[in-house]
C-alpha cells in the first residue's frame, strides 16, 4: 500500500541531500511501516538511529569538555 504524502512535505531523499539523516531514516521508517520494503530498511533505521545516539554522547562529552577546560584557563 502505497500512501500519499501531503503536499510540500518532505522526502527521503530530501532530508538526506540535506544532511538530516536522522529525519530521513525516521520519514522512510514510517512510509514503509506494514510493508514488505520495512524489512529492508529496518537494520538501516537501526544503524542510523545509533550513530544519532552516539553523535549525541560526543557533543554531550565536548560540551563537559569544553566547560573543563574553561575552568583551566
């Protein structure tokens, strides 16, 4: 089942010409859901959503970095 997207939202394809990643995994995530195609994506949405995860720790770690070393200064 193919379901129509409103008009001026967003593609995949899109999203990722952009560098949104994240966004494009989770639009073809859920255009696929209830399709045979979902199982294909599936470890691709996986993979995606723990560089997102991992991307997040690291700002996370280079913003306490950046406060330590603030204090030295």
């Amino acid at each position: 089942m193919i379901l129509p997207f409103p008009s001026g939202a967003p593609s995949s394809q899109a999203l990722l010409s952009e560098g949104q990643l994240p966004a494009a995994a989770e639009l073809l995530a859920a255009s696929l859901q209830g399709t045979a195609a979902a199982a294909l994506a599936e470890g691709w949405v996986a993979a995606v959503r723990r560089r997102a995860a991992a991307e997040a720790g690291v700002a996370v770690l280079n913003a306490h970095a950046a406060s330590l070393w603030s204090t030295l200064q």
